[in-house]
C-alpha cells in the first residue's frame, strides 16, 4: 500500500460516523451533503476554505460553484490541477442563506474532521482562504488586508491566509494580491 493509499483510507475511516453528522447545529438546519474534501490525500498544499455553499452542497464536493471556478482556473494559471491539491472548509455543512459559521460551528467541525484531516494529510502548506478560515484555525479574528500573503506557522505547516474567492468575484482589483499570494503557496509547496 503507498503512502497516498494509505492516507485515503485513514480519511475514509475519519468520514465514516459523521456521513449525517449531528454534533452541531448545522446537522439540523437543512444540510444536504456532509462536504469533507477532495484532492491527493498526500498532498503538500492544502487549501482551506470557510463552509460549502448551495452549490457545494448539492454537489457534496468543495469549491465548485463560482469561487470554486475561480480558484481552480487561477490555480490551472499557476500549473496546479485540482487533482495536486486537497481543499476543504472550516465547516463541512452548509450554514443557512451562507450565513457565518457560528464559534460553536466551526469548533465543532474543527476538532472532530479538520484537525484530524490535516494530521492525515501533513501538508507542507495550507493556504487559508478568507479571514473567516484564519479565524476557524487560529482561533483569533485578523484584518485580511494586514495578513494575506504573510506566512505564518500552524502546527508543523507553513499558513498562507488569502482572499476568498467571493471577496475576489466582488473586488476583482484585489486579483493581484490573490494570485501572488497562491503563487507564493505553491512556490512554498514545492520546495524540498
């Protein structure tokens, strides 16, 4: 079994119990899919997003509405298919109308999947899309203009918050900055 095999199936077995998850709100509140992630479970870029959307939801796969297209063809400008890569959220459930996920929320999902997806994956970097991602993994709010681009550290990987998709659709002249700062996370990525 590769290492890549073997990380699939620790995923596999982390999603199992919580295919209808009921540990917070959101498992009550009109969910359709639990959206886990998707990409090379051995990845060394991970990119972690705020909670799936109506799109997301109905797929049951992250990133695939308008932000998702985005993201993927800036990362297809960047030479990275989706397929190099893992994405996921904060919170896998969709927060009513797109809503904030609640503290309760992103705890929640934080400690049952995320921290344990990101112990599977041991990517080298994770790159944090949106101010709402930062604040789910560390826990503390950040302006996003004063942080993007900025690496910091996040248990043994290298944290690179950025603009969410959304905020870049809505201001397309911070475009720029978002394709430097995914640059800079892949550059990171592939260092030995």
């Amino acid at each position: 079994m590769t290492t890549r095999e073997y990380k699939q199936q620790l995923l596999h077995e982390l999603y199992a119990p919580y295919q209808k998850c009921t540990q917070c709100p959101l498992g009550f509140l009109g969910r359709t899919n639990v959206v886990f992630g998707e990409g090379d479970p051995d990845a060394s870029l991970m990119f972690i997003g705020e909670a799936p959307g109506a799109q997301e939801d109905k797929q049951g796969q992250p990133f695939v509405g308008r932000s998702g297209k985005l993201l993927t063809a800036t990362l297809q400008k960047l030479g990275i298919s989706r397929g190099d890569i893992f994405i996921s959220n904060v919170v896998k459930c969709r927060p009513p109308e797109n809503r904030k996920p609640l503290p309760l929320e992103s705890k929640t999902c934080k400690n049952l999947l995320l921290l344990n997806q990101i112990k599977i994956i041991r990517p080298k970097v994770i790159c944090a899309l949106g101010a709402t991602a930062v604040e789910g993994l560390l826990e503390k709010t950040y302006p996003m203009t004063k942080i993007r681009g900025t690496k910091m550290v996040y248990e043994s990987s290298i944290l690179i918050p950025t603009y969410h998709p959304a905020y870049i659709l809505r201001n397309r002249s911070a475009f720029n900055d978002f394709f430097q700062d995914l640059q800079q996370a892949v550059t990171c990525a592939e260092k030995k």
